[in-house]
C-alpha cells in the first residue's frame, strides 16, 4: 500500500493510483538538486497545491491535477537527463502515453508530454550559454503549443514552484511566449508577467 502525502480526489485520480506502474514510480526518487523533497510523490504534493492557485476553473483544475499525479511518475525507468523532451525514450512521453490510457484529451496528454521541455530550453542558456539556441528551442515550444499555451503556462509554474527550483526559467519563458505567441496568447502572457512584476514591485520591461 502506498502512502501517499495528498488526497485522491475522484474515481478517476483513484483508478489511475491504483495502477501498478504508478504505484512504482511515485515511490521512485532521492533528494537531489531540484527536488530535495526525494521520492517523486513529495514533489507530486507540492505540485498538486500548486496547482489550486494555477487553475482559472474547476474543469481547469481537475485537468492540471491529472498532469501534477502523473507527469514525472515514470522517471524510475526515465531519469532526468536520459532522453531528450518528447522522444519516445523521455519520462514525459512515457507518462503522456500512461494517461491517454485513462483520459481522451489529446491537449492534456501533450501537455504531459512536454512539461519539461521549456526548463530544458532554459537549461541551455544557464548552463551552456548558447542563448540563440535556447530561444529558438523555446519559441518552437510556443509555436508547437498554440492554442494550449495558456494551459502550458499554468502547469510550468505549478510544476517549477517546488523544491529548490528557481523561477528565472519560469520568467525567461513567459518572455518568451509574450514575444512568440499569437497576438491574444501574447497578450495574456504580458499581463501576467506584469501582474506578478507588480506583486513583487519589480519592473517588467
């Protein structure tokens, strides 16, 4: 039996917790740089409460939940670094194809299969500052997402909020999507870097 620091909240959470291979992955992990919380389903719980502040409605909510409960579950046979974002090899992908098992919402799954892929984009310019490669990795994003940008955006902060992470990625890809992204989506992305400029009485230029 597996004990989890969060609650189940529907049938749906429940069938998927229930599922062997989840049950694995969510044990799976030790502290280490980025998520010194350990086992994957610590992070889960930070996610998850996230989550709650992220979501414009309770559909909204119930969606980015199904991403928090499975999105790095499968990094007991995928660990960070072993694959790149979206291959068939990367834990995203593993866990995107673990949901379309239980959900038919193409947008959530790829959104689950590639929630690591702006951090991975940011990982270019802060580790190996080559920043015309990371910006263009990270304005294919936005082009790949369209329409599911907002979404996106959402679960990134809710994902990226945890541990001991930094949020310069989080900022450096909201600039980004303003930049990128189709007049109304940049227009969204704008407000709330500058919503979140003004709470911490920064400025957003």
């Amino acid at each position: 039996m597996v004990d989890l620091p969060f609650e189940l909240e529907s049938d749906l959470e429940r069938r998927i917790a229930a599922d062997p291979e989840w049950r694995r992955g969510i044990e799976w992990g030790a502290a280490r740089p980025g998520h010194p919380e350990g086992a994957v389903k610590h992070h889960v719980a930070e996610v998850l409460a996230n989550v709650d502040r992220e979501a414009r409605s309770p559909d909204e909510r119930r969606r980015l939940r199904l991403a928090a409960l499975v999105h790095d579950v499968f990094k007991f046979q995928a660990p960070e670094g072993s694959a790149r974002v979206g291959s068939d090899e990367h834990h995203g992908s593993l866990a995107a194809e673990f949901l379309a098992r239980f959900v038919d919402d193409a947008e959530l799954v790829e959104l689950v299969r590639w929630h690591d892929e702006a951090f991975a984009a940011w990982m270019g310019l802060s580790r190996r500052g080559r920043r015309d490669r990371a910006e263009a990795r990270a304005r294919a994003l936005v082009e790949r997402l369209g329409p599911s940008l907002d979404l996106y955006l959402r679960f990134f902060r809710a994902d990226n909020a945890t541990g001991d992470k930094s949020p310069r990625s989080v900022r450096w890809f909201e600039r980004i999507a303003a930049d990128t992204a189709t007049p109304s989506a940049a227009a969204g992305a704008r407000a709330r870097r500058d919503r979140r400029g003004s709470a911490r009485g920064e400025s957003t230029g």
